[in-house]
C-alpha cells in the first residue's frame, strides 16, 4: 500500500488530503552512488498522486482506489466518491475513506467472524447504487429508498436524477 499527501496551510486552517492505493512496485534507494533516495517506481506511484490531488480539488481528506476499498471496507466507513477521475485514459471510481467504525476498531480475527461482527455496512446501499451509476452499470434503484438513513441521501438521489458526472481529468 502507499500514500501519496499533501498539507496546506493557511492562517486559520492546516488542510491535509492523502491518497492511498495498492498494487506491485518498486521500492528503495534509488538513483546514483552519489545521490540516492528512497522512492518508489510503477504505475501507482503516479496514480496515488492523481488520488491524492483529486481528494485536494474535492475538499475530501483521504480517498483510496477500488483495491485498497476492498481491504479497507470492514474496518472503516468507505463510501464511494460522487466525482470520478480521468487517469491514463481510464475512468476511475474513488472511495472516501469517512471515519473509523462506529464501534471501534474490529477485533483481528477470521474474516468470517469479522464481518458476522460488523452486521450490514452503513454504506452499502450507497456504495452499490453510485458505483452503478458512476461505471454505467445497472442501478437497483429499488434500494433507493433505503438511503434516507444516510446522511448523503440527497446527494446520491441528484447523482442518480443528472446521471455521472464528466471525469475529473487528473494528470501528473
């Protein structure tokens, strides 16, 4: 995994957004005998950077990729992010990151008994609908009625009225 952050500064505020993402990459000293640094090679990268300047541009301080999400998604509260990006001529659904589990950090143990643990996510109905939307899948809009519970319920029934936003074209 690897994160990408930025902090911004202002006189009455400290903004810091970070980009997270998973895959296979290069890592370590790299550069001449004379000048190394740590630092990593691959395509995430450059694509935590586009996260993490997508997460700046919406006001959201950590968004994750779709690998990471499915890690994640049991320990904390991730809902998708209503605004994909364009990145190396792809479209990509990002999750917010929103808050630790309401009850706390899950307990290590086998996966089963963890999500027996954690019951029906509190942002599953959302999470399913919007990326149906986002990625131009069917919606079971059925379910829409369940998102009045959830406190961007409104926001997820304007996003199904006017259909996917254009990308946020992010390059770096």
């Amino acid at each position: 995994s690897m994160l990408g952050g930025y902090r911004g500064v202002t006189e009455d505020e400290l903004a810091i957004n970070i980009g997270m993402g998973s895959a296979k990459l290069v890592c370590g000293d790299l550069g001449s005998s004379t000048t190394m640094r740590f630092s990593f090679v691959g395509k995430l990268s450059l694509f935590v950077c586009a996260i993490e300047r997508a997460a700046r541009r919406g006001g959201v301080p950590m968004l994750t990729e779709v690998g990471l999400f499915k890690q994640v998604r049991h320990t904390r509260e991730v809902r998708v992010h209503l605004q994909p990006i364009l990145f190396n001529d792809a479209v990509h659904v990002l999750y917010e990151v929103v808050y630790q589990a309401e009850n706390g950090p899950i307990e290590v143990k086998e996966w089963m008994y963890q999500l027996e643990d954690l019951g029906t996510e509190k942002w599953d109905v959302f999470n399913s609908i919007a990326e149906a939307v986002l990625t131009g899948a069917e919606a079971d809009l059925s379910k829409l009625g369940d998102v009045d519970n959830v406190e961007n319920g409104a926001e997820l029934r304007e996003l199904v009225k006017s259909g996917c936003p254009e990308p946020l074209v992010v390059s770096y």
